[in-house]
C-alpha cells in the first residue's frame, strides 16, 4: 500500500446558518500519495473551501472520516487537531497573510515557537529556510518592505519550515498580478519535483492545470478527477 | 510557544501602537496616581496630627473629676505613689475674671502644683514659668495663656506689674505661646495653693495627671489608677460616673483610626478611577481583538493553540496596565514630594504603596484582561481566517 497523507472516506459537512442546514460537502471519497501534486478546483460554492478547511485540519467532518498523515481527525479535540496541524501542514495563503508588526524571520520563526522550540534553534531553522527561497538578505526586513513576490516567499518558507507532510495551497495567486503568480506556480512545482505533497486549492482551471492531478468539485461532490499533464 | 516569545509579541504589539496604547494606559496612570498622592497627604496629615499630640505626653493620664467634689489631693497622693509613675500633678479650675486697669473679661481661672510646667513645657512668649518661689505660701504669681493676654491687651511692659483675679491682686510673671495648642485658650495659671484662697475648696481638684516612665506602661498604670480610685470609693466595676481616664496614647489611636478611615475613602475613590482605566483597558482590548480577528485565525493556523491566544492577548493587557501603573506611580510620588513640600511633613516612598500600586494595575490588567483574551482564544479558526 502506498503512503497516503490525506484520507476521505464518504466524508459530509452540513453547516447550520440560521435554522437552516447547508450541505458543503456531501459524500466525499478521496485519497492523496505521498509526494503528489493535487489541485482541487472548482467555482465559489462547490465545496473546496470546506475541503481545504478538512483537510487543513481546521475543520471536522459531521460524517465520514479524515485522515490527515494516518491521523484521525474525527475524534480529535482542539488542542490535538492544533498539534496535528502544526506539525502535517503548511498552509500558503491566499494575501500571504503575513502577521502584522513583525518581520520575515519572525513570521518563519512562528510555526517552530508554536511548535515549542526554542527561540535558538527556531531562528536556525528559519535563516535557512529563508536564505533557500533566495531571501537571506532580506530577514528583518518587515511586510511594508518586501515586494509581492518576496511577501509570497515569506509564506511558503513559514509553510514549509515545520517540513509538513502536505503544503496547502489556497488560492496563492488570487492577490498576484499574472508575471508573480506564475513564479509562485514555478515555486510550487518545485516543491513537488523535491519530492513535497502539495495541494493546491483554485477556481482558476488555467493554474488547476499546472497540477499533474486535478479533482473538479461541484456541489459538494466530486465530478471528475483527472490525472496527467493537459 | 515560550512565555517569553508570547511577551515579545505583546511587547512588539503596544510598541507598533504607541499613541494607541499610550491613550489606554492613561486611565490606570491616573488611577494610581491618585492612589499614590492622595496616600501620602493622608499620611502627612497623620503625621502632623500624631507630632502635636505628642507633644502633649504620649505616657500622660488625665483622670478627670465628674463633679467637684469627686477627687481630692489624697487621691493624687496616692496614684503618685503608684509603680512606674514619673510625674504627677493636679488641676483644680473655675470660671472667673481677669481684670487691669478699667478692662475685666472672663477667663478660666487654673491652680496647678509644682510639677505641671516640668510635665507640660508650654512654650513661653514672654517672662517665665511659675517658679519654685512661686508656689510659696505668700507669692501671688499668675502665668497668663496667650489668649488670656490678648483678651486683656498685655504687653511686654506689664511684666511684673498687678493684675487681678476675681479681684484679688496677682503679679504677673509670664505669658505663654500656647495658641498652637488646643484647649488652653482664655486661660490664666495660678499655683494651687492660690487657687484654693480665689475658688477651690481643700482638697477637691478637678483633675490629676500621672505620667507613666514609658509609653509601653500607660494601659497598665491606666488599670491600677482605675483600680486603686475603684478601692478607695467603694465603686462597683459598672460605675464609671465619679471620674473619667483617658489616655493620649488611645487619643492618638483614635485620630490614627480616624485618618485611616480616611484614607481608605480617598483610596476607594482613587480606586474607581482605576477601574474605570481598566475598563477603559477592556474596551481596547476587545476591538483590538475585532480587528486582529485574521491574524489569529493565521496563527491559529500555523499552530497557535488557544492557550498561545489567550497568553498573547492578557500579557498585552496586563503590559499596558503595569505600565500604565508604573508611570502613574512615578507621577504619584512627584506629586507627593510636592504636596509635602507644600504641607511642610516629611517625604518618603513606602514599598507598601509602591507594592499596592503597582500589584493593583497588575490585578487590573488580568481582571479586565481575561475577558477579551478568552474571545480573541475562543474564535474559530475558520470563521476567524474568512473574517473580513
């Protein structure tokens, strides 16, 4: 059996909004490799938020099971998903989402203080984390003074330096003009070629395609799952 | 994540909003600047009130008689010769008139025995005390109280010249500066024996003063006058109606409760404005949270647990209260210098309000801090990462 980081199986998610129950999710069965590159795409209201947010271990399902890296997210109370996030995924945002008044060794350093390092070793591993991504010369420099690019650099080494077993990807152009988006795509297939699972979560089918592997959502379901360069 | 990872954050935070948190630390500043000034003028006012009663005799007993008849030379013979006594005299006083010249007003006519000026030392203005030839059986001295003198218009001249006193002739020897002084007022001080042929009759007195060796043997020697008096009259231990005993140094505790009566009122209402600050705290504390609700739903996303949040958020708010705390005290103290300055007492720095008011801002900021940190732990990571 290969390794499989991400586990859905008949996997629901009702949302109560108001007196009424919403289906995001309504059924879904999905399984993710180690080492894959998967985009999960589909139009605002298909689902891919709350596919994100399950797979993210932000979120648990009302039925069916997830499960992140052999873990179970079902049975899991807040500060046991906390741990299990900080430690299975690195989320790419979308807007970067660097934290405000601090600077870019900081935000990489972050995950590791979260983690429980010591402020030490975090700052090791974030210097080089970051001198990886081309921005060794930029550590203390804070978000008002990187460009659009480097910001995006920023958050993918504060995803990548816990060495999660999948990055997530969320909308990671969506704010990028389409010269900076593309390097961000490059970024990510990189990670890929290293070896990294990476999820990438899109309603844009021209990034959707740079994926070797797209699941198309719709209405809370699965409507095709591609394989293979387009 | 550490706690002092957590604080560096807090720290970075009021640092990257300096007017902000300047303008919210203002109320606990005040609070406590009040508290700490108006502590010290509380404990001025002690202070004075404590050294002019001192000088009074802290070790001194007045027993008071009820009626003119209740106490007699042989009572005061008697406590004198009780244990520890240093000094003892008696008063025997009435009402009368002073007169010089044309000009009569009334006055309260004192006969007191020889050791009361060596008890007492009133200041004297002019002259001198009664003397030990004074007491002798022919001088008819008398040492005029101050307002006495002025009633009468005295001047440095009259020294040694006749006054009289209810009539009789007096030579006047001294005038006292006893004006700081309460309740000697309108006062002329004749040696008893004087006082015996003007108005009091052997061997009434209207009051004795003991004065024990030291402070510590007052409530004792207030006890054996008591009982010794008890003895002598045949008195139940109900009846209290032939004399009255009080002490200074039970005066003094009475004023000492009086002010700190006081200054717990003034610190309570110092104490208000300290909530007030700290809801002002609060208020901050909470549209902060609002404003930051995507910033904590990213780090609760990168692996903040709710205790990282919550850590966050209350180190924040107690920060910006201690510090608030540490600056009113600073303010506090410089107005304290000043006001004792002012009001002529000493200045000091007590740790006990040094410790009060800065473990009241520290007490503030966890009260008013819990309630917006436990929000800010509470949100949900994915309403929180959506917020816009």
């Amino acid at each position: 059996m290969a390794d499989e980081v991400v586990r859905l199986d008949k996997v629901r998610r009702d949302y109560l909004v108001g007196d009424q129950v919403t289906t995001a999710l309504g059924g879904i069965d999905l399984v993710i490799e180690r080492g894959e590159f998967v985009a999960i795409v589909g139009p605002s209201g298909s689902g891919k938020s709350t596919m994100m947010n399950l797979i993210g271990c932000l979120d648990r399902p009302t039925a069916g099971s997830v499960k992140i890296a052999g873990d179970s997210t079902n049975e899991l109370n807040d500060n046991q998903l906390t741990s299990l996030r900080s430690k299975a995924i690195g989320f790419v945002f979308q807007q970067f989402q660097l934290l405000p008044n601090t600077t870019a060794i900081e935000n990489v350093m972050a995950p590791l203080l979260y983690q429980g390092k010591n402020t030490k070793e975090a700052k090791r591993d974030a210097t080089q984390m970051l001198t990886q991504l081309g921005l060794g010369d930029r550590l203390n420099f804070d978000r008002n003074r990187l460009s659009g690019g480097q910001q995006q650099r920023v958050a993918i080494a504060r995803a990548l330096v816990t060495s999660p077993d999948i990055v997530l990807a969320d909308e990671p152009t969506g704010a990028l003009d389409s010269k900076t988006g593309a390097a961000v795509i490059e970024l990510l297939k990189d990670l890929h070629r290293d070896g990294r699972t990476v999820v990438l979560i899109t309603h844009d089918l021209e990034i959707a395609a740079s994926a070797p592997r797209r699941v198309f959502l719709r209405d809370g379901l699965i409507e095709r799952d591609e394989r293979g360069a387009k | 994540m550490k706690l002092l990872g957590t604080a560096t954050l807090a720290l970075n935070r009021i640092w990257a909003t300096k007017i902000r948190s300047l303008l919210t630390m203002l109320g606990v500043v005040i609070g406590v600047a009040a508290i700490v000034a108006l502590t010290s003028i509380v404990d001025g006012a002690s202070q004075g009130i404590n050294k002019s009663l001192a000088t009074l005799g802290t070790n001194q007993l007045n027993i008071t008689a009820m009626a003119a008849d209740s106490l007699t030379e042989q009572d005061a013979q008697e406590l004198a010769a009780l244990e520890n006594v240093s000094v003892m005299f008696v008063q025997a006083q009435n009402q009368g008139t002073i007169a010089t010249g044309d000009k009569r007003v009334n006055a309260r006519l004192v006969g007191v025995s020889a050791k009361y000026f060596e008890a007492v030392k009133p200041e004297i203005a002019l002259g001198s005390y009664l003397s030990s030839s004074s007491f002798a059986a022919t001088a008819k001295d008398v040492v005029f109280g101050a307002d006495a003198a002025n009633d009468l218009g005295l001047t440095k001249a009259m020294l040694g010249q006749t006054v009289k006193l209810n009539g009789q002739d007096f030579r006047l020897v001294g005038v006292l500066d006893d004006q700081a002084g309460f309740g000697t007022s309108g006062r002329v001080y004749v040696p008893i024996d004087s006082a015996r042929k003007l108005f009091s009759q052997y061997p009434y007195v209207s009051s004795i003063v003991i004065q024990a060796n030291t402070a510590e043997q007052v409530d004792t020697l207030q006890l054996q006058a008591d009982v010794l008096l008890r003895e002598r009259y045949g008195l139940g231990a109900e009846t209290t109606a032939r004399y009255t005993i009080t002490n200074q140094a039970s005066l003094i505790a009475a004023v000492g409760s009086i002010t700190a009566t006081l200054g717990l009122l003034l610190t309570g209402i110092a104490a208000i404005s300290l909530i007030v600050g700290g809801i002002g705290i609060m208020n901050i504390m909470l549209v902060s949270v609002r404003e930051r609700t995507r910033e904590i739903g990213v780090r609760r996303a990168i692996g903040a647990k709710q205790s990282n949040i919550l850590t966050q958020f209350l180190i924040e708010a107690i920060v910006l209260s201690l510090a608030g705390g540490v600056v009113g005290l600073i303010l506090g103290e410089i107005a304290a210098f000043f006001l004792a300055v002012i009001g002529d007492w000493v200045f000091s720095i007590r740790l006990d309000t040094v410790g009060l008011a800065l473990g009241f801002s520290l007490l503030v900021g966890v009260v008013f801090g819990v309630w917006p940190a436990r929000t800010a732990a509470k949100l949900e990571p994915i309403d929180a990462l959506r917020f816009e």
